[in-house]
C-alpha cells in the first residue's frame, strides 16, 4: 500500500515520470521510470530517503504533501539528519570532545574533587573557545554597531573574549603539563610551586 502521493501529485500537475525523471537528473539525481513507479506505488523505497526531498523541490511542493505515513516522514527526516554534514561534524567534535576528556581524567588523581573540577573546567573553556571562534568567522572581525543615526565598526567582542578564554586554557594547561610530567617519572623543577595549580 502506498504511503506517498506522488502518482496523485504528477497527475495535478499533468507530469509524468519521464519528466520528473528529467527533473531530478538536473539535481544529479539517477533514477529510472519504473523505480519511480515503484516508489510512488509503496512497493519498492529509495536506499537513500534524501530524493523524497529533492523530489519535493522538483515538484515545488512540500515534503509533507508527498509522504502520507507520519511513520515514513519521520523516518526519512531521522535519515536525513544522520547523514548531513552538520550531524556528522557535530559526532566528530563530540568524539574529540570525548578524547580529550578522557586523556585529561587519565592524569588526575580521581579522588580528589579538586583535580576532577579542572578537567571538567578545560573542556568547556575549550568547547567556549570554538565557539567564540565559530562567532568570531560568521560575524567577521569588525562588526557593525549602531550608535545613534549612525553605525560604528568596532571590533568584535568575540575576539576579546576568547583571547580572555585562551589564557585561562594555558594556565590550566600547564598544570596538566606538570601532571603529565609526574606521571611520566618525571618531577617539578626545583623550587617549582605547585600552590598557584592545586
């Protein structure tokens, strides 16, 4: 049974699969009639959902108006998002969020509140840092800031803000290079002291 309207769609526009056909190769969309016949009939799904959408742009109607099972749609739309680019760009900077958290909780003595509290410290201060800097390349350096009748350039207040954010990334960072240098057999320097990092 279908769950699409797409056979009812083309023939409210008076189209046929050939040229729906046409149409989706424009997008660099391969497909034959008999696999479009199959689709709009619920006999055969695409293996990739994302032609439900390029089919809907193609036929200037909405995704919605095509997939009739509210099951369908949803699945298409979890599908699509799995595979954009964002949804894999923010699984890999949760993976490297993820190494980084773990190499720093592999230096700390876990029962100390203290020394947990800074790697849970870096990791949002480096999670603010791309995102300062992510601000910092959508809005530009210079920013447009309105001043009575007028608009003023000034730099932006990312920058600031994330040069204040990076220091604070160093200094913690050198505690944890010293953590890394105990636990590598190594010890302070003489005359090193650890006060201003406990």
């Amino acid at each position: 049974m279908a769950t699409n309207r797409l056979k009812e769609i083309l023939d409210s526009k008076k189209m046929s699969f050939s040229e729906l056909k046409k149409l989706l190769e424009e997008k660099d969309v391969k497909v034959n009639n008999s696999q479009l016949s199959l689709y709009s009939s619920g006999k055969r799904n695409p293996k990739n959902k994302k032609i439900w959408v390029i089919i809907s742009e193609v036929l200037n109607v909405e995704l919605q108006e095509i997939i009739t099972d509210i099951n369908a749609y949803l699945t298409i739309m979890a599908e699509i998002s799995e595979n954009s680019p964002e949804k894999k760009e923010e699984t890999e900077n949760k993976k490297i969020d993820e190494e980084l958290f773990q190499e720093l909780f592999s230096l700390i003595d876990k029962n100390k509140a203290s020394e947990l509290e800074k790697v849970h410290r870096y990791c949002g201060l480096a999670a603010t840092f791309e995102e300062l800097g992510e601000d910092i390349s959508a809005e530009g350096a210079v920013i447009d800031v309105p001043s009575g009748d007028y608009m003023v350039k000034k730099t932006n207040p990312a920058i600031s803000e994330q040069v204040r954010v990076n220091a604070a990334l160093i200094k913690l960072d050198e505690w944890f290079e010293l953590k890394r240098q105990s636990n590598n057999g190594g010890s302070p320097k003489s005359g090193e002291d650890w006060s201003e990092f406990t």
